[in-house]
C-alpha cells in the first residue's frame, strides 16, 4: 500500500511537469520574441520610425507582448491548480483577455492594410490627410477605447464567461440560449468576420494595384517624370519591405484567428458541445503572439540585403566567377 501510494504521489506532479512545458515554453518564446522584435523595431532608421506603418507595427508587437504577459501567466496557473478559475471574477476577466487581445490584433492588422492601401492606390488622399505616425497614434487609441468597449460588453451583463471544459482557459457563454448572449456572440464572431474580409480584401487591391503599375511600366518605358518619380517610390526596397511584412504578417493573423471566430458561430448555431475543436481553435490563436514576432525580425531589411549579397556571391561561384560582395 505504501508504495502504491508513494507512485501515485510521484506520477502526480510528473504529469503536471509534463503538462506545464508546453504553456510555460509558448510564454517565454512569445516574451523572448516580442521583446527581440520591438528592441529590432526600435533600432530602424530615424526616417521610418516617423511612418504610420512603423507605427502600427510596433503597436501590434506591444500588443502581443501584452497579450502574452497578461493571459498566460493565468493559464499556467490552471495547470498548478485546476479550480483557479471557478473564481467568477478571474474568469470573466480571462475572457476579457482573449476576447479583447483576439480582436484587437485583427483590428491593427486591418489598419496597416488599410494605411497600405492609401498610400499606394490613393496617394493624394494619403498626402492630403497628413498620415503620419501622429494619425496612426490618434487611431490606435481610437482601436483600443472601441475594443476595450466592446469586449468588456459582457461583464456588464450582455454575456456571460464560462470556464470551459478543459479549466486551462475561460470564454463567453457560446452555446447561451438567451437573446443577449446569443446575440452577443454572434456580434463579436461579425466583427471579426468583417475585420478578417476587410484586411484581404484591402491587401488583394494593394498587390492588384502594384502589379498593374508594373506592367504599365514594361509595357510603356517612355513616361512622365512624375509617373516615374512615383514608381520608384513604390518599388523601393523600404516599400517592398513593408508590404512582404504586411502580407505574411496578415496571413499568419487571419490564419490563426480564423479557427476561433468559426467555433463562435458554429457553437453558437449549433450547440453542440466539442470542447477538443475549441481547445484546438484557441492553442491557433494563441499562437499568433509567438509567429508575429519573429515575422519581423526575420524580415527585417538588413536582412533582405544579407539574401541579396548571398544570392550574388552563389550565382558567381557558379559562373566560375571570383565571388565579389558588393
């Protein structure tokens, strides 16, 4: 007997251990990589740290830096003690955590696509609004009020938070067959939805745009000098830079947060209980906060010239050419 009880003590707090790695190295990878990404953000030339874009990347880094330190930490505790959210308070505040953080990554990612797209197809407007980092300040706040707003919508009693089947995480009440509730997360799943349409929709006009002005380019080299003087505005390799950042950040965004707005609606429509495919739609989006990091530290345009110099020096070697670097 005693030495039966003395495994079951041991296995115990091995399980736990075992259970613990994965939450715990998501935590410091997000914290490690969003940390090494706004130190890289910061370390940019004087010229691009007075862009909206500039801007609207750094927030979206903060953001998931926030993200990570705030949620987390709570669901790492889960794994420590499983009743740590049946605290009413800590439970609806959780939620409030992944719904806000949720939307408000979609909500920046939408913006900077946004900022793209008049700065590339409506060059005047961008001029004539004075976009700049101050305009994307004023927006940032204006994303942030509306989206603390709206997700604190349910602690004032539109919808209620649930801890959900697995006790690591809590959410609103998906499956609630009262009007506002339903209400509500079908509102929050919209919103969502409309913000994910919008940044492609957004994005395929920006590369539609560039491409056209490329092939107008071949097609006719003898142009104005203003047409000229705006191509090669365009095609600088800050601009490429900023829309290679854009693009796969956006992908990695909606990719992740895809998952988490289908289970809204469909345990919402449904309500038929899958906890394994909400677990599955959360652990996607988190996740996000530990991609988007690296996105920009990977892209950054030092970079770029180090694969440009590696490509020459390659491409000599194999031309029997003495490698040269520029």
């Amino acid at each position: 007997m005693n030495d039966t009880r003395n495994s079951s003590t041991h296995t115990l707090p091995d399980k736990t251990a075992e259970a613990l790695a994965v939450p715990v190295l998501m935590f410091a990878v997000g914290v490690v990589g969003n940390i090494i990404a706004i130190a890289a953000l910061s370390g940019s030339k004087q010229e691009r740290k007075s862009s909206a874009f500039f801007a609207l990347v750094c927030s979206l880094a903060v953001t998931d830096l926030l993200g990570t330190c705030l949620a987390s930490p709570i669901t790492i505790a889960t794994y420590l003690d499983e009743n740590v959210l049946y605290d009413h308070n800590l439970c609806e505040f959780h939620s409030f955590l992944l719904l806000f953080f949720g939307v408000a990554g979609l909500s920046i990612i939408c913006t900077m696509s946004a900022e793209r797209y008049l700065a590339i197809c409506c060059p005047y407007t961008y001029q004539r609004w004075g976009i700049d980092q101050h305009f994307a300040r004023k927006c940032l706040f204006c994303i942030y009020l509306s989206n603390i707003v709206f997700c604190c919508l349910p602690v004032m009693g539109m919808a209620g938070s649930i801890c959900q089947p697995s006790k690591t995480w809590c959410f609103i009440n998906w499956r609630a067959h009262e009007p506002l509730p339903a209400t509500y997360s079908f509102l929050y799943a919209s919103v969502s939805f409309l913000l994910i349409l919008m940044t492609m929709v957004l994005n395929f006009a920006v590369c539609g745009t560039l491409l056209i002005m490329r092939r107008r380019k071949i097609l006719s080299p003898v142009t104005r000098v203003s047409t000229r003087a705006r191509w090669k505005v365009l095609s600088s390799g800050v601009e490429a830079q900023m829309m290679t950042v854009l693009m796969v950040t956006s992908v990695v965004v909606l990719g992740c947060s895809a998952p988490l707005v289908v289970r809204v609606l469909a345990n919402q429509i449904t309500w038929t209980e899958s906890s394994h495919a909400d677990l599955i739609a959360i652990r996607i989006a988190s996740v996000n906060a530990i991609l988007d990091p690296w996105i920009y530290i990977l892209l950054r345009r030092t970079l770029f010239h180090k694969i440009r110099r590696f490509s020459k020096v390659v491409y000599s070697s194999r031309k029997g050419k003495a490698p040269t670097l520029p």
